[in-house]
C-alpha cells in the first residue's frame, strides 16, 4: 500500500480514530477469512477505508455541532505519493479562496476549476492527496475552490463563490476552451449548477463538465443502502443544512429539474453500489432525453466517490485514467466523438 494514514488534531479525536481503525481491519479480516469481500470487486484496501469511512461519518454526526464534528473529520487522512508531484498554493481573493494545484516541473494549457465533496459542510484536509490525483490524472493546473460552507451559509452561497470564481478565471484570461468544471459529490452537484447558471447568464461556458457521484435530486426519497459509506440519515442532515424544502426542486440545486440543452459536454462517474446511483442514472437518461450530450459511466461494485482511493483500488484507477482521457480528448482539440468511448 503507498498510501500512509495520518493522525492528528486534538488527542482524544486521535485516539478515537485510532480505535475506529482499528476496529475496522479487524471486522474486515474476520468477515473476509469467514465470508471473502463483502463486495467481489472490493480489495482489503477499499474494504476497510469504507468500513472506516462510514464509522467516522457516524462519529461526526453525533457530535454537539458541525465545528466540532470537522475537527473530528481531521484526525485521521490518507495520503499518496500523488502529494510530492504538486505545488500547492493557496489564494486569497475578495470574493472566494481557494488552492492552486500544479504538477511539477510541468505546464499544461488546461484549467480544471474543482469542487470538493463533503455534503456542502465538510472540507476535510484529506482532500488534497485527491485534488493532486485529480490534477495529475487532468495533467492541468487544478484551482480547488474553498467556498462557504452550510449550515452555516446556505444556498446559493456556494454557488455564488463559485461563479465569482469563474468568471475571475475568465476575466484573468482563461481560456474556456481549455477550461474544465468538475468535482466529486456535492461538487459535483456544484459544477452542474454552475454549467447552468454560466449558460443563463450567456458568460463564456467551458469545454466539459464532470461529476463524480453527483447528488442531482435534493427531492429524492431516499432508500438505504448496506454498501455505501454515506447513508440515508447523513444524506438527509446534509439537505437541510444545505437548503430549505421549498428550493430542492429548483433546477440550481436539483438538476434533474434542469433544461439540459445548449450545454457543454457532461460527463459522468458513479458507482453501481453507491446510494445515489439511481438518481444519478436518472439524471443522465434526463440529459439523453432533451438531446443533451451526458454520458455516464458506472464502476460495478463501488461506492460513492470511490475514486478517493487513488491508486489503491484498481478501479479507482482506472476511473483517474478515464477522468484525464475525457479531458484529453475535448480541451486539447481531439474529435468529439473520440471523447468517450463506454
């Protein structure tokens, strides 16, 4: 395994932590010598970072308040060897801040403007080991957006950070034709929103959009589901901090509800075992139904954001290698039929 775990943060968040680790490759080995994988595609690896996953979200939604629950979120990371091929800089802006990601030693043309996960409540420091696969996956220089978080700003704040974003790249010069939106769960959810709202306002749309595991209905029932990490009573906390019930079938919060035409390419990962893949698959027949270009792709077995687990699961990376060719192939000037091939 190259990736190393990483504890820290106030000593009894640790400990827990620890414990919570522990706990988990315990039950894993157990289950895997009586029963073998609890999914056929999961390794130990994504076993146990789910199985961990899942407690530490449980412990953070019983803590008093959201603060605390983020620092708890903090005392334990994962991170790659992906981290030592980057420069980060972090950028402080009127309106927004956020990081710059770059490979080293290293240009690129391309732009990826990305939103992080976490339910829109949650920026664990974990993160940047992703944010640099995701930019060395993109071969780009990566500006991961640090916008507000609910419950303490709520809809539209971070859509409003990020179009303050957007067009600060335009202004700045960025080329949309070399420009990317993405971003994984509720950023993912962002950077449709985002598409939407560039179109209506008629600003410069960029080259593509991609969502990994993309919430696309805050007005879905919810049904349980025994494999994801996430599940129904943290999905629920995270819509209500997010946005009152009037707004979830607004097309800014709920693209399912969108008009989906005259729209930049959109492109799609899920996992067929994570909770959101039937909204997610909804969203895309909606696209393909209005004559939008959305193509999803979907990984058997695996959860929600799976592809977090970096080069440890090989269909983590395989979908890394399949976010960089999309790229690849729509903002370096390829044919578009040869963007995806699925």
């Amino acid at each position: 395994m190259s990736a190393k775990i990483h504890f820290c943060g106030p000593v009894q968040y640790q400990i827990r932590s620890m414990a919570e680790l522990g706990e988990s490759i315990l039950e894993v080995f157990v289950r895997r010598m009586l029963k073998g994988p609890r999914r056929p595609g999961w390794n130990w690896f994504v076993e146990v970072a789910t199985r961990l996953a899942k407690k530490q979200v449980n412990t953070a939604f019983k803590m008093r308040d959201v603060k605390e629950a983020r620092r708890y979120l903090d005392s334990v990371a994962f991170s790659s060897p992906a981290l030592s091929e980057v420069t980060i800089r972090y950028t402080v802006h009127e309106k927004f801040r956020g990081s710059w990601f770059s490979c080293r030693n290293a240009e690129s043309p391309v732009t990826v403007l990305y939103f992080h996960g976490g339910g829109y409540s949650f920026y664990p420091q974990a993160y940047s080991s992703f944010i640099a696969h995701i930019t060395l996956a993109a071969k780009s220089r990566t500006f991961a957006l640090d916008y507000r978080l609910s419950p303490e700003h709520r809809f539209p704040a971070q859509l409003d950070d990020a179009l303050n974003t957007y067009q600060w790249l335009l202004e700045n010069g960025t080329d949309p034709d070399n420009l990317i939106l993405a971003g994984d769960s509720a950023g993912g959810n962002l950077a449709l929103a985002l598409l939407l709202q560039a179109r209506d306002l008629k600003l410069p749309l960029p080259a593509l959009a991609i969502a990994l595991s993309p919430p696309t209905n805050f007005d879905l029932e919810i049904v349980s589901n025994e494999f994801d990490w996430i599940d129904k009573p943290a999905l629920l906390q995270w819509r209500d901090w997010f946005c009152d019930p009037a707004q979830r079938r607004a097309p800014l919060v709920s693209p399912l509800w969108a008009d989906l035409r005259n729209l930049p390419p959109i492109y799609i990962q899920a996992g067929s075992a994570e909770i959101l893949y039937d909204s997610i698959r909804a969203f895309a027949d909606h696209g393909k139904n209005q004559g939008a270009d959305v193509v999803l792709e979907s990984w058997e077995d695996m959860t929600h954001v799976f592809q977090i687990f970096g080069h440890e699961a090989p269909q983590s990376a395989d979908a890394l290698r399949r976010f960089g060719e999309v790229i690849e192939a729509r903002a370096r000037g390829r044919e578009k039929k040869e963007m995806i091939s699925c």
